[in-house]
C-alpha cells in the first residue's frame, strides 16, 4: 500500500501548496506563485487546485508548475506565496504614529510650523510600515518619529532625514 516510486516525466517538478480552505476561492489556475527553495527563489505557476479539501485539516492542495532548474530535486521543501495582487497604498514609519485611547495619531507639520495632531485609521501592517487607510493625504508633512513627546500646538524644527551610510557612499 506504499508508493515504490514516482515517474518524472521530462524532469518537470511541480509544488504541491497545501493552502486553507477559505483562502481557495482567491486562487485562479494560470496565478504567478514566488517560491523559496534550498537553491534560491524562482516563479511558478498555479496549474491546477485539488478538486477536495480534507476534512480533518480542512487544507486544500493547489499544483503549482515549476520552471526548469538544476537546483530543484524532487522531494525537497519549498515555501511559497501566491501573489493575489497589487495595491498602492499610504504608508508611514510605525514610529510616526501614536496610539492613544483606542485611536491612532499623527502629527502634522503645520504651515505655521506648528504639530497638529490628525486621527487617522491604520491598515496593513509590513514591517517596520503602517498603512494610512483614512485620515492623511499623500502630500502630507508629518513628524516621522518622537510622536510620544509632542502635543498638539507645539512648535516644529523641521530637519533633513539622515542619509543612510549605503546611499552616501554611492554619492
């Protein structure tokens, strides 16, 4: 009752996701998937999802096709991520907003070079980033860290960002 082994035809490899259930129905065979293996990332592409889910784990399998590579070997681990979509987004370093009482806040830069504090609802969250979905506009000057010091009406001191070593060096 044991596999005794697989054929390979033409040296194709596919990866085989095991993804939820409820995120299924957000997957279209043809898909751009980016995949981490031992040799490095490379893209595949979603061919076809399992047709079941299994009961006890409620997972689903969605095949990804997986380009040529020497590096590849059947049976080894790989991690991927299936690209869903793109979206542009508002973003600010999470050390410029403050959170108070349940809300979030930024700081404005005034035209009277004076802090104004905005109530703003967050998104998404990447790192060291926090989306702005409501409350600010791109062309917005904000205070991009110390917000715990600041209050409403106090006067600004705008200075330029520092200059990250890598970006001066190549000056």
């Amino acid at each position: 009752g044991q596999e005794l082994f697989r054929l390979i035809r033409k040296g194709r490899l596919e990866w085989r996701a095991e993804v939820p259930a409820a995120d299924l129905t957000r997957l279209q065979p043809g898909m751009a998937v980016q995949l981490q293996t031992p040799g490095g990332s490379l893209t595949g592409k979603l061919r076809m999802l399992a047709p079941a889910v299994d009961p006890q784990t409620r997972m689903g399998l969605a095949y990804v096709d997986l380009p040529a590579d020497k590096s590849l070997r059947a049976g080894s681990f790989a991690r991927g991520e299936f690209q869903l979509g793109k979206s542009g987004a508002l973003s600010l370093p999470a050390s410029a907003v403050q959170l108070r009482d349940g809300f979030a806040y930024v700081y404005r830069v005034g035209s009277d070079m004076k802090a104004q504090q905005t109530k703003v609802q967050l998104g998404r969250r990447s790192g060291e980033r926090v989306e702005i979905a409501s409350g600010l506009t791109a062309d917005a000057k904000v205070v991009a860290s110390g917000v715990g010091f600041l209050s409403d009406g106090d006067l600004l001191k705008v200075v330029a960002a520092p200059v990250a070593p890598a970006a001066a060096a190549k000056r």
